[in-house]
C-alpha cells in the first residue's frame, strides 16, 4: 500500500496542535454556600464507635488497611472517647457522720455494720469503743488487766482508777476502761480483754445489744497538739518523738477516748428506746379504733417503770449530758483536752441525739400517762361494779329479811284469831 504524502500529513499534525492551544477550557461559576446548605459533618459526641467519625477533625489519622491476617473493626478508626466527669469519691467507710447515724438506727443483730467494717481495717490504726455492760467495777478491772500482763498507767497520768484505766499491751496498743461500762481500745481489736472484762462488769448486756463504734486516727510528727480533721484523728506526736514523752499524746487519747466513750453509751439508750417503741407501737392504733387496750396494770407499771430508768440513765445518772467530764476539770488549759472532748461531740452529733432522746422519752411519756389514765379508770370503773354487786346484795338481803318478817306477822294474827 501506498504511503499518504509528506505534505498531507503535516498538514494535518499542525491543525491539531492549533486547536489544541488556542481551545479554553470552561470556566466554572463560584457562589457563596450557607452554612445550612453544607453536609452534616459527624463531629458531634456520641459513644457508639460506628457513628464517631475522624474524617471532618483537624487531627484525623488516614484509613489504615488492615495487616495481613487482620480483620478490619469498628476499634481501628474510632475516635476516642471523650473523657466524661469523674464520679464522686466513695466515703470514707468509717466516716463520724456514718457512725452517728448507725447509732441512731434499730441495731439490726449482732453483726452490724460497724463490727463488719472493724473486721475490714486495720487495727493497727484504729479506735473502737465497745459499750458492754451498764457500769465497771473499777477495782476489779485493775486486778483483772494487772493479772493478764497489761501496763497500768505506763505514762504517769495520775488519773483516779474511778474514772479511767489505762493500760499498754505488749505490742504498745492502749486500753482505756471507763466506769460507764465502755472499752476504748487504740491500735487494738476490741475483743482483746472484753471476756476478761466481763467478770468486773455490771448488769452487762447481751452480746447481740452492745454497741461498737470505730474511727480512724494517725500520728503526725510535725504537730504539737493533735486535732480531728475529717474523719481521722490526728495526733500530735512531735515532742513524743523529740523527747520521748508520752504523756500528752496519751492524755489526748484519753480525751478523745472519752468523746467516743459517751457517743457509744448514748447509742445504747438509743436502742433501748427503739425497743421500748416496738414493744408499745400497736397502743396508739388500738386506741385509734376506739377499742379498750387489753393491758394488765402490771404491763403498763413495768413499761412506766423502764420509761423512768432510760430518762434517769440519760439524765441523772451518768455524765452525756454534762459539757466537760470531771475527769477533765483539772487538767492543764494548755493541753487542750476540752477542746478534743468537744470536737468528737460535735462530730457525732451527740448533743443533737440526745435532745431528740429526750423528745422521743416525752412522747413515750405521753403514752404512758395515757395508759396510766385508763388503768385507773378501769380500777375506779371495777371498784363502782363492786360496790354495786354488794349494795345489790345488801338489798336482797333486806328484801329477804322484810318477807320472813311479814310471814312471821301474818302467821301470828292468824293463830290470834282462832284462839
């Protein structure tokens, strides 16, 4: 075949490149886009991990293929979840506020919260105090702890045994007895000398009623006085360990021990009177229904009778509701002793509790009088059947006598006439 000539074909090279170069290419028209017209970008929060998308952030990473034996997943190329708000710190377990609120609930057995946190902690920087009977006999406790190899009095506070005893094991945790019936133990678990104790106690309670109340404490080198911060005891421990002098750091415990000593005897009245309302809760429906209370003068006594003993105990016959214990009076004002009294009072709200104690007592009060007053109108409405029932028999009596004697008279005027 004929090739085309040299001329036809540059002819046709050079129209091509011509109409290459002098084409424009089409212009495009710009225009302003509202923000309402643009695509929804996905950079709003959500936690589902399919819907969290990188592609609209400045700091998204590219699409990595998966490695070989890999199976590609939603985990690869979700974003990261944004950090929410941190959820509130637990309580403390052995917190006051706690423990003064377990002290005004119905104790619910004997294995209550506080005996389940004190088997958790550490004893070694723990105080319990375990109110076990209604009183001590001081004397005794002292041959008791000196017989089973206990330190009486190691640091010299020269306090009467009538007040307080203080006694050091072995291993250096203090044992504070009060007469009130209640062991301190710091550093100790309260269990240690309670049997042994037992055989100085008076009118002790049951196992399954005493009262447990337990609290953190530290010591702090760099402190002179110590103080109640929180939840914890902070003791100052600084000439203790400048100089070895014990002596205050121990009188600070006797003071705090006392504090925690009054909160747990408080408990135990408080439980005493939850009781005393169990035993009398259907009185007020009864009378309520306008049905008499089937009560014996004996149960109403004995209620009014328990009812006086709780308001004398709280009242009269110990020191909760004094401000400073004798035991405090002469001590040094340096020490501050009032002071660490006071701030485990008002921790535990032990002046609150025991204005509630007494307006629970005069409501219980106003039960009793109540009672009372029905029991003798009963006796009085009991006695006015007696004397009725024999005025009724006194005239029967009468009325019988009346009858004999008119037969009597009849049967004379008829013998009269046939003489």
């Amino acid at each position: 075949m004929r090739s085309p000539p040299l001329r036809i074909t540059v002819n046709v090279v050079a129209r091509q490149v011509h109409s290459s170069v002098a084409a424009r290419r089409p212009r495009r028209s710009f225009h302003l886009t509202t923000a309402a017209s643009l695509p929804r970008k996905r950079s709003f929060f959500t936690s589902n991990p399919y819907l969290s998308s990188q592609a609209g952030s400045d700091d998204a990473k590219p699409y990595e293929a998966p490695r070989n034996g890999e199976q590609p997943g939603p985990a690869a190329n979700a974003s990261p979840v944004a950090k929410r708000k941190p959820t509130r710190a637990t309580p403390t377990k052995n917190s006051l506020r706690r423990v003064a609120i377990i002290a005004q609930q119905p104790k619910r057995g004997s294995e209550g919260m506080a005996g389940i946190d004190a088997a958790e902690a550490d004893p070694s920087n723990m105080i319990s105090a375990t109110c076990i009977a209604e009183a001590f006999n001081m004397p005794v406790v002292l041959e008791i702890l000196s017989s089973h190899g206990f330190a009486i009095d190691p640091d010299g506070t020269s306090f009467d045994a009538a007040e307080v005893v203080h006694a050091r094991g072995v291993n250096g945790g203090d044992i504070f007895v009060f007469p009130s019936g209640t062991i301190v133990t710091w550093s100790l678990p309260p269990d240690v000398v309670t049997k042994q104790i037992l055989r100085a106690a008076e009118e002790p309670h049951p196992e399954k009623l005493r009262e447990v109340e337990d609290l953190e404490f530290t010591t702090d080198n760099g402190r002179e006085t110590s103080t109640l911060k929180g939840d914890v005891v902070v003791l100052g421990t600084r000439k203790e360990h400048k100089d070895g002098d014990f002596l205050d750091t121990t009188l600070a415990k006797i003071a705090f021990s006392s504090g925690l000593a009054r909160s747990t005897k408080l408990a135990v009245l408080e439980s005493a009177l939850t009781s005393y309302f169990e035993s009398t809760r259907n009185i007020p429906a009864l009378l309520s229904q306008g049905a008499g209370v089937p009560l014996s003068r004996k149960f109403i006594l004995q209620k009014t009778g328990e009812l006086l003993s709780l308001r004398a105990k709280l009242n009269h016959y110990s020191e909760l509701t004094d401000n400073l214990p004798d035991i405090f009076w002469d001590s040094r004002s340096e020490l501050g002793l009032e002071g660490y009294y006071d701030q485990v009072g008002r921790a535990l709200d032990v002046n609150v509790r025991i204005r509630a104690l007494n307006q629970k007592m005069d409501y219980a009060q106003e039960i009793a009088t109540v009672l009372r007053e029905m029991s003798s109108e009963q006796h009085g409405t009991r006695l006015e059947w007696i004397i009725i029932v024999l005025i009724f028999v006194e005239v029967v009596f009468e009325l019988r006598r009346i009858v004999i004697e008119y037969k009597e008279r009849a049967m004379a005027r008829e013998l009269g006439t046939e003489i």
